[in-house]
C-alpha cells in the first residue's frame, strides 16, 4: 500500500496505478478529456493536471503513476483557472446551443460545471449521416484524438486518422471521405469514448440519453461480452460495452452495440397462432398450450414416445434449455431432444472429451494476452468472434507469434507470422503433417510426453508416415511452411489455439479436432497459462444448450444417462427412458422414413439453416405435427401447426453460458413486447397440461437454475449470487470454490495420462470434377449472424444487405464475371442464385458464401455428408459449378471450366 495526501487528507492506496486512478477511486472528480482507461494514456488535453509538492510544474493525473509520500492538491485556485480558459477554447469550436444539446457528454457536463457555454458558428455541411447507426459531426470535435487511439489500440482497425497539420488539421476516416465508405467495422469503441459528442449513436440522437442502465451479456455470439442496455422510458435506446467486464474489456462488435432493433420489427410475432384448415389464426395462450399439449400426447400415444423430439435453443438461457430436455425425458419419456450444437461445435466436444476428458475450452480468452504464440485455426476470428479477434489482433501487435491455418486470405492472415492456407477438407493431413515434423525434429515436449502422454511409441510409428513432403501436395502448403509452423508452435511456448467451424463442420470433424489436440499435448501447450485447445462457440449459448442436456447421449452436465441415471432419477422423483434417443440429423433421417412425427422446435429456424434443403424439407413436410416457438415467423413455420411466440434476451432473466466455460447473468431490461413470453414459462406451461406440472412448478428463472445444481456436480458452487459481478468459469463444485480458469494442469478426468490419436485420412466425398469444378465454403460474416433472424431486422441490412459469393480474381477474370453481378450456384443437390464479390482473399478453384437470407437460400446448394462419428453436417465442401444467370435460363454452360 502507498501512503499518499490529497487534498490534506492523508489515505493508504494499492500501488502500480495512477494519481487520476487515485483519485477516482476516492470519488475526488478530476476534469479528463483526452483519456480512457482502455487506451494508453497520453495528458494532451492538460485538464487533468494537478499540483504535487516538489514538482516545479503541475503533472498530468492521467499519465503521472502514483508513489508513496506524495502530496497532491487537485483543485488550487491556479489549476481551476487553467482549466477554465482550456476549456473556453475548446467551447469557442463548438456550435452554439450544444452544450444543452449533448448534457450527457463529459465535454458538456465540464462546460456547465465551470460556468460554460459553446460560442462556435453552425455547420451543417460538417455532419456526416452516412452509416446506419453512427453519426459524425466535425464542428464538435475538439481534437483531444480519443477516436484515433481507440480505434488503434482497442480495435485494431485504424480507420480514424489525423490529416494536416496546425491550423488545418482535420480527423477524418482513412476514405477522407464518409464513415460509411471507410473500412470502418462499426464496433462503435470510437462512439463511446468521444466526450464532446463529434461521434454520437443515431438512437441516442433519435430517442433521447438513457435514463436506466441494465447489466447483462449478449445475445450474438458465444464469447459472452457484458454490455449496459440503456432504456428510456421503458425502451431500447443504446448499448455500451460493460467497462470492467473480464471478457470484452471495455469492447463490443456491431452486433453486440447496435444490432439490438430487432426486439422492435414491425415483423415480430407477439400472439400465439394455430393453423386451422391450412390457414393460420390468432389464439389466445390458452389454446396454444393446449393445442400444443394435445398434439404431443396424440403422437405420443398413436406412434410411441420416441416418434416424438425436442430441440432446445443456442439462443435461449441455460435454465430453459434445461427445462427442454427435462421435458423430452419426463413429459415425453424420450431422449430424443437435440440442439444446433449438432450442426457446429459437437465435434469438437466429442474429440475433447476422447482425448482430454471434457469437451469443452482448456483456457480463458485471457490466456490471449499470456501466449508467446496463437495459433488459428478454421475461424475468421475478426469476423464470427470480433472481440476476441481484435484480442488476437492487438496482442500480435505488441509482439505475439501468430499463425493461421485457413483456405481463404482472412484478416488475421495478414497479421499472421505464417499463413497455413490448406486445401479445403484436408485438416487431418496437415495437423498429421505439423505432429510428423514436431516428431521428426524432436520438438516435443520430453517431460510432458514422458509423464502425462500414453501410447508414445505406437504414435511415434504412426506419425512417421506424415512427413510434411509427403502430404504438401494433398494439403497445397509446401512442405518447408508446414515445418517452419511447427517449429514456431513447439518452441515459442507457451502457444495457445483456438478454433472454430472450418474445423468441425467436415466429414471427418470430430477426428480433425483429435489430430489437433495431439499438437498440444506432443509439446506441453496444455495446462499451462497462455496455451489449450480452446473453441469458439458460434452462438450466444450454444456452449450452454448442450451443456444443460440438449443433446440424446447426454444429461445436464454432459454425463451420460447410463452415468447420471441414479441422481436424475431422484432429483426428478421419476425414471429416465431406457431407449437411446436420437440427434437431430436421426429426427430426419426418421421423419423422411415415416417413424418420426412430431417436432418441438425451440429457437431453431432447422428449414434454413440445414444443409441439403430439399431432403430437409421433405423429411419436415413428412411430420405430422410441429411447434415452432420463436420471435419471428421463419421457413419452419410452413410445416408448423402451432405457433408460440417470446421473449428476446432483453426481456427475460437467467444465464448463458460462454466458450470458456463462463456462467453469466442474463437480466431482463425491459417488459415483454406484447404478448411474448419467456421460453421457459412457456415450456412449464405445456408440461403442466400435459399432467406434469409438479416436476415443473418453477416461479422463477433462480428456482430452475437451483434444480441444475442439483443434478450438475461440477456447477454445484455456481449460484446466482455469486455469478452476480462477472460470471464464474466450471468446474466450480461447492460454494467456496473460486471457479476453474484453466483445466488439465496437473491431470485429466480420465486419469494422469492422455493417449495421442491415430487419425487416418478419408478424402471428402465432395471434390472438384469438370462438371463442378469448384469447392463452395459456407461461413459467417460481420454484419449478418447465422440465419439472420435478428441482424436482417437492424441497420445492420443496410451494412450486409444479402449474402455475396466470393470468387477469386483469377476465376472471375476467367468466366468474366463483375462485381456485384448475379450468378447461379449449382451442386448435384440444388441450385443458389447469389451476386458475385471478387475477392483477393479467395484462392482458385475456392468460393465463399455465407447463408443469412431466405432470397439466396444457400443451403439448396450444401451436400448430405456428415461427420462419421457426431453426424454434424459437412458444411465446408461442396463440389459446384457457376452459371451466368443467362446461361441458367438458357440452359447452356460454357463458361464453367475445371479449374487446373
């Protein structure tokens, strides 16, 4: 502790900070505009200087570190005087009228406080309302750079700049031309650190400040940033970034900021509807859940319980997810109950599991900033993660090794020391590769393979037939990058992996992710700080929907029934069926064969999102009775017979659970819209009509979360109170436990030793041929997320309207495509008409299409493959050709060629 004065008041402060830290944590307020805790601070705006005895000259508060014995006075009369005539000059700049105008910014606020007013001239020509959410407004900028800095040293992405200099200095975008046609991503960091309202968001402008403020994590991806929703008047108006959140710092994507008006599209379905007749009617709650009640019972009872499924949500919070599969199990005496984890990260929790024991992250995103080297793999992180890839992005720049390993020239591949740009499908001969030099050239890890790796010398034999010069050809990277990224990966430790769907949505997925992980344990980059094997999760609780038993093999806490039948049973006071239940891909495959008949989907547009639409389809037209409950109408709701609409995250309580294992809070900001209700109070309503409502006699999102306690020993200790500041991480099993940041440090669950996997390598079953001599990828994009349920209903339409195909420059100059210009994608499955977007980013031969919007319907065009041990869709190769939409019509195809 150090021993300080301020003000003549003596106190004892922790060390390592700042005097302006001091004195904010004393409550004693020091005029600031040029500094932001989340940016290095620079004292150019000179407001915060403050006296220290022995100082010749006062000191900046923001950048002077605080030691011990030092004297400060804050607020002589000769330091207000010099803040005054600052600030006067800085007033003399903005438009008259404004200080009123913008009373919540710090400028303003400082204004008013010395007695203040802006004097400058209007300028209307200076105010730029080309973006969707921002608004710029030169005349009110005073220079104190907190938008450039931010930009760098927070989001990586350097769009502000300072042009000229002296009098004719300006800070425009890198276009110098709008915010719109800059390469500005909208994270909106610059929004939110401006004091002087330059930068402003448009609901803001539109709607008024925020008069009440609520805590709790976002609704897009699985990363689970924390965020402050600001209402007024019981309304959505504006997010921010939670400032001492320990997973987003400060930080949140486009998504997460503005990508919130959804909750308010004219579109929104806030009435139950039942289809009478082939027509649909609007119904009161009560007929719902008993029509929906009576439809599950007659399938029930007509065919069996295991004609009947359930699919949880990525979307909703743990405790309904939960309530679910409790449902399929107790209700419908079934385990068939899956959810979109089946289509994304099961691989990846099946081959973790196998290999290490859990199936689930090893690490914290913290770990970013302790790795010597980060290694990505299959995850255009700045895109479908952005937080964690300017994570990424910013601690390459202060000096971290970075490799990627994806086909298509992403961002962070032009950060990356080395870029692994692999042939799509061929992930196993490449990992194979990058262990067969680790071996080769002993770069292992002796100590580690010695004492915590089983069945070394029967890998040692196996491995030996990978040499990097032997599957360079099968890979496309030549053998000398695949030897110069296992060197850098097995010496510049501690090195830390992440991952994402380019390595799981494949035909051998599961296995990819185990050849991975052989990596890891081969040189020690496990159980250590800045090192794992850690996914990133596609959707906000995607971790958590499996998690909490929304899967047929496993119960809440990812044991199986054979293991948690004895503590289910007694905690729910009933049994547990016997027959194994079926995954989502078995639904279907069950449906199409007439054994399966009714569908209970929550939260999951199934008919868009899956590939191989028209056998999807098909096997949906051949049920006999389906629920879809959700926000909006969406291509499900064709086959549906009830329809039960609610809540968004903003509307309701309870958890979710992130891609490091993070347990948060989820709080309800405002009142339900219209009729909508929360997912779980409808699914306790249906159990009780079905006769079971005292296994569900929940009040409350708490009461259910006590029951998971219950039943999950590894989340015993993770209680609503105590994940109340900023989440707890599990395993935490008891009530004094601190949580788990880091797993497998001194064993694994399976025991002291882990064994290396022996992959074989089967080529995809989709591969380019003169007919389709392309390999389609489907991912995500920045603006629009998954199916674009909600992003489609934001300005963020107006950032990423439709879904582009991407094609290299080489091919588009072959075929004599146009940016822009629309063409079809045909596979042997079906056909896809999207615009073209030449893109340097795309090798030869490759093309990239996202699926967001029914008018592309990509999903027509993706095959039937699947991953052999989880059944997950093979997403990332698809064998197609292109046709001009001339061609198409006129049934002709020149202009496609194998390509060499």
């Amino acid at each position: 502790m150090l021993r300080v004065t301020i003000n003549g008041r003596a106190h004892e402060l922790p060390g390592g900070g700042t005097i302006l830290q001091a004195c904010q944590a004393l409550t004693i307020d020091i005029p600031h505009l040029c500094h932001d805790p989340r940016i290095r601070p620079v004292g150019a705006c000179r407001l915060c200087v403050v006296r220290v005895q022995g100082e010749l000259r006062p000191v900046t508060a923001c950048s002077t570190p605080l030691r011990t014995g030092m004297v400060i006075e804050t607020h002589t009369a000769e330091i207000e005087q010099s803040r005054r005539v600052n600030l006067r000059l800085l007033a003399s700049r903005q438009p008259a009228g404004t200080t009123d105008a913008l009373a919540g910014k710090s400028f303003q606020q400082y204004l008013r406080a010395y007695g203040l007013e802006s004097t400058g001239s209007p300028q209307p020509e200076a105010v730029d309302s080309s973006h969707p959410y921002i608004q710029f407004d030169r005349a009110r900028c005073i220079y104190c750079y907190r938008c450039a800095r931010i930009c760098e040293e927070l989001q990586g992405q350097f769009v502000w700049r300072v042009w000229n200099r002296g009098d004719r200095t300006r800070i425009l975008p890198d276009s110098q031309t709008t915010l719109r046609e800059s390469s500005c991503v909208s994270c909106g960091a610059c929004v939110d650190s401006c004091p002087s309202g330059a930068l402003d968001d448009k609901s803001v402008l539109a709607l008024g400040t925020p008069d009440h403020w609520t805590r709790t994590t976002c609704p897009y991806c699985g990363v689970g940033c924390e965020m402050l929703v600001g209402t007024r008047a019981g309304r959505l108006v504006q997010i921010k970034p939670a400032l001492d959140s320990h997973v987003n710092k400060g930080h949140l994507c486009v998504k997460g900021r503005y990508a919130f008006e959804f909750v308010y599209a004219k579109d929104r379905v806030t009435e139950p509807m039942i289809r009478e007749n082939g027509a649909w009617k609007t119904a009161s709650w009560e007929e719902a859940i008993s029509f929906a009640a009576a439809g599950l019972r007659r399938a029930v009872e007509t065919h069996g319980a295991d004609s009947v499924g359930v699919l949880g949500s990525a979307r909703a919070t743990n405790e309904e997810n939960y309530l679910a599969q409790k449902f399929a199990r107790l209700v419908l005496g079934t385990h068939n109950v899956d959810c979109c984890a089946r289509v994304c990260h099961g691989p990846t929790a099946v081959a973790m599991k196998r290999m290490l024991g859990t199936g689930a992250a090893t690490n914290s995103f913290d770990d970013i900033e302790q790795a010597r080297t980060i290694l990505v793999c299959g995850s255009n992180a700045t895109e479908n993660h952005p937080i964690v890839g300017a994570r990424i992005k910013q601690a390459r720049l202060r000096g971290a090794n970075l490799l990627v390993i994806d086909p298509r020239r992403i961002e962070l591949a032009h950060y990356a020391n080395i870029h692994l740009q692999l042939r799509p499908g061929t992930n196993i001969p490449l990992f194979n590769a990058l262990a067969c030099a680790i071996v080769e050239e002993e770069l292992y890890d002796e100590a580690t393979v010695r004492e915590r790796i089983a069945e070394w010398d029967e890998f040692q034999k196996f491995i030996s037939a990978w040499a990097p010069e032997k599957v360079a050809g099968t890979c496309g990277v030549e053998a000398g990058t695949i030897r110069a990224a296992a060197r850098l990966y097995a010496t510049a430790r501690p090195a830390m992996c992440l991952h994402g769907l380019g390595m799981t949505e494949h035909s051998q997925g599961t296995e990819g992710v185990m050849a991975l992980v052989n990596l890891a344990l081969l040189t020690g980059n496990f159980g250590k700080p800045g090192s794992g094997i850690n996914p990133l999760r596609g959707q906000n609780n995607v971790q958590g929907s499996a998690h909490m038993g929304c899967e047929p093999n496993n119960l809440t806490g990812f044991v199986s029934p054979g293991q948690g039948r004895e503590l289910f049973e007694q905690v729910w006071k009933a049994p547990l069926p016997r027959n194994p239940g079926l995954n989502l891909m078995q639904m279907l495959d069950a449906a199409a064969a007439g054994t399966f008949k009714a569908l209970w989907a929550i939260g999951y547009d199934v008919a868009l999102s899956h590939p191989n639409s028209h056998a999807t389809r098909k096997a949906l037209g051949a049920l006999e009775f389906v629920i879809v409950q959700d926000i909006f109408r969406n291509e499900m709701t064709q086959f549906a017979s009830v329809f039960l609409p609610v809540t968004s995250s903003f509307e309701k309580e309870g958890t979710f659970m992130s891609s490091e294992r993070r347990v948060q809070r989820v709080r309800k900001a405002i009142e339900p819209i219209g009729n909508s209700r929360p997912d779980w109070v409808v699914i306790r309503d249906v159990a009780r009509a079905m006769g079971r409502g005292e296994a569900f006699d929940f009040q409350s999102p708490e009461e259910i979360w006590e029951e998971v306690r219950a039943v999950w020993k590894a989340g015993a200790g993770i209680s609503y109170r105590r994940i109340e500041p900023h989440g707890l991480q599990w395993p935490c099993p008891a009530e004094d436990h601190p949580g788990t940041t880091m797993l497998h440090s001194r064993s694994f669950p399976t025991g002291a030793k882990a064994a290396l996997a022996r992959i074989e390598f089967e080529a995809a079953a989709e591969s380019p041929s003169p007919e389709f001599p392309f390999i389609l990828i489907t991912g995500r994009t920045l603006y629009q997320f998954n199916a674009g349920t909600m992003t489609l209903r934001t300005g963020n339409a107006q950032l990423r309207p439709n879904d582009l195909l991407d094609v290299s420059e080489a091919d588009a100059q072959e075929l004599r495509l146009q940016d822009g210009q629309k063409v079809r994608v045909c596979s042997r499955y079906g056909h896809a008409e999207l615009p073209v977007r030449i893109n340097p980013a795309m090798s030869r031969g490759e093309l990239f299409a996202s699926f967001a919007t029914v008018e592309s319907f990509l999903n027509q065009v993706t095959s039937p493959h699947r991953d052999r041990v989880t059944l997950t869709p093979e997403y990332k190769v698809t064998a197609v050709c292109l046709e001009t939409i001339e061609q198409a019509r006129e049934g002709v195809r020149e202009g496609v060629k194998p390509v060499p």
